[in-house]
C-alpha cells in the first residue's frame, strides 16, 4: 500500500514532541491486563480519550463494558461516576438540582453525577429521550445549564456509553443527531478462548480494579491531549480524508455520507492514534484504524440487512491513497 507523500511538519505551532506518550503507554499495559484480549479496543478508548471525544459501548451486558470505563479511569487517575439509566431517570438526576435553603433564604445548587471526569453511562438507551437528550447537550456545549446559571464541567470531560442491542426490551435508541455526538463505537464481544480460560482459571480477579494504581494524572493527560492536537497531518493526508468523505457521501447503500463535522472528528481521532504509535505526523494506516469506528454509527445504509461495516471496509479498498 503507497503511503501518503508528506512535506515535514511547519516548525511554528504547537509542539510537535511526543514526549508524554511513555506515560500514556504505560496506562495502556495496565488496561490491556484487566481487559484481557481486547487491546484493539482499550487503544480506541485511549485515542477517543485523548482526542477529546466520547464513546459509545454497543454490547450485550456482561462483557466488560463497565470493567473498562472504571479501569480507565483509575489508571489515568480521574474521577469516575457511574450513572444505570433507566426509564425514570429524569435529567435533575444527572445534572443536579437547586434546592432551597431556608437558613440562607437562598437556593442552594446540588451537582449531579454528569460533574466527574469520567461519566459511565450505563444503558443509555434504557432512559427516555428527555433525559438521553440532556446528557448529550451536556457533552457537545461542556457546561451545564440550571437555574440561569452555566457551570463549567470538570476538564477533562469525557463520557463513555453503553448500549444494549436495539432488540432489548425497554430500549430507546439513540437518534443519528445524537449518536453523532459520540466520536467512536467499539464492540467488545466474547473474549478469545485464551482469555476466557484466564477469566474462568482466576475467577475474573487478575486485577481488582478498584485496587489499580494510577499511571497518570489530569496534567499528564491534559498535556497528552495538547502533544495529539499537535501532530501534524499533511496536505496529502487531507486529500485521503476529502476522498473517503466523497466516497461515503456517492456510496448507493448508504442513506447520508460524513459530513464536515465528522470529517474533523476522523483527523482528531487519526492525530490520536498516531500519536499512541508514538508518531509525530498522521499517516493512511493511522486514518483507516479508526475510520470504521468512527463511521459505523453515523452512516445508516438504506437496506437494513446490509451492514454498514461491511460498506466501510469496501470503501477503505477501493478509495485511492494519494
């Protein structure tokens, strides 16, 4: 496969160092011990993370889903929240209430659980779309609105969800606009027979999560997210991603392409993967990593049994590499 031709990166700007990526690797080597047999999917997590996005979990329960987002956020050192969303959630419950306070004759604000630097939340598709709708405004403005007043959330942000198959009682799915809210999809599915024979031999407690020692700390991880804006991505690569756009937007069996908000969000998630090779600049193999995950739940094919994975991967061989 050519690789994409490429002038060096301009010497003013952000830093190009990748100085902070040691760290960052180390985190990783903690996760992949308690996520046995999925590293494909902690390195997206950790690129959705650094790029400053969210995630969204499609699986059945019972797979790891919350194993991950609380071992993220021990290893990386943040705070974690974990939210079970069901149908009478309602969004006071998540984003706080003001409460009067008689002895101060004031009206008190009470945060909700959406103010911690990792939020879980856990079946998102359980809770009504008042209150799927509020989470999502949350993600995309980072503030919270209440009582005329905008807080700020913590930084960083960042929200991983889960959801269960559209086939499961009681779900309400998610809408295109809000799934667009969310940078990367990942499945975990079964683990490999190895892992599961590691699961089945240890009872599930290689590593007891809430006892893991944190690899990083929030300057760490904000400086990480500064050293990804940074990676360089040149004209050519560019050219790649307006060609896989096109390609989406005039494929027959999609109903709607990436759209430019999109396309930004794939060179953010590309500048993070590369970085995590320990990369200054982004090349090809870095945007088809995480062009699939990105892609799959924001383009709806017109034939429901045609399945969107399979539309991205012909549309990754067949579109040109400039």
């Amino acid at each position: 496969m050519t690789r994409a031709s490429s002038s060096g990166p301009p010497s003013s700007g952000p830093p190009r160092s990748v100085e902070t990526v040691g760290p960052v690797l180390r985190a990783l080597e903690q996760l992949d011990r308690v996520l046995l047999g999925k590293p494909g999917q902690v390195r997206l997590a950790v690129a959705c993370l650094l790029a400053r996005g969210h995630l969204l979990i499609e699986d059945q329960p019972g797979v790891g889903k919350t194993t991950l987002a609380h071992a993220l956020a021990r290893t990386l050192g943040l705070s974690f929240r974990r939210v079970q969303f069901t149908a009478d959630l309602l969004p006071a419950d998540l984003l706080g209430v003001s409460v009067w306070d008689a002895r101060e004759a004031a009206f008190r604000y009470h945060p909700g659980p959406i103010f911690s630097e990792v939020l879980l939340a856990d079946e998102i598709n359980r809770a009504t779309p008042k209150t799927q709708g509020a989470l999502l405004e949350a993600m995309e403005e980072r503030t919270v609105s209440e009582g005329g007043v905008t807080r700020p959330l913590p930084e960083p942000f960042f929200v991983i969800a889960t959801q269960n198959p559209a086939a499961f009682v009681g779900t309400s799915p998610l809408p295109e606009a809000q799934l667009d809210r969310f940078l990367l999809t990942v499945t975990l599915g079964y683990p490999d027979p190895r892992a599961e024979r590691t699961l089945l031999e240890t009872g599930g407690r290689g590593q007891v999560v809430r006892d893991l020692p944190p690899v990083l700390d929030v300057p760490a991880l904000l400086a990480a997210q500064r050293d990804v804006d940074g990676v360089h991505a040149a004209p050519p690569l560019l050219d790649y991603l307006q060609l896989l756009a096109r390609a989406t937007r005039e494929h027959p069996a999609l109903s709607v392409g990436l759209s430019p908000r999109a396309l930004l969000a794939l060179l953010a998630a590309a500048r993070a993967w590369a970085y995590l090779a320990g990369r200054r600049m982004v090349l090809p193999e870095d945007v088809q990593a995480v062009f699939a995950p990105l892609a799959v739940h924001r383009l709806p094919t017109r034939d429901p049994a045609v399945r969107t994975g399979d539309v991205l991967a012909r549309i990754l061989t067949d579109t040109p590499i400039p």
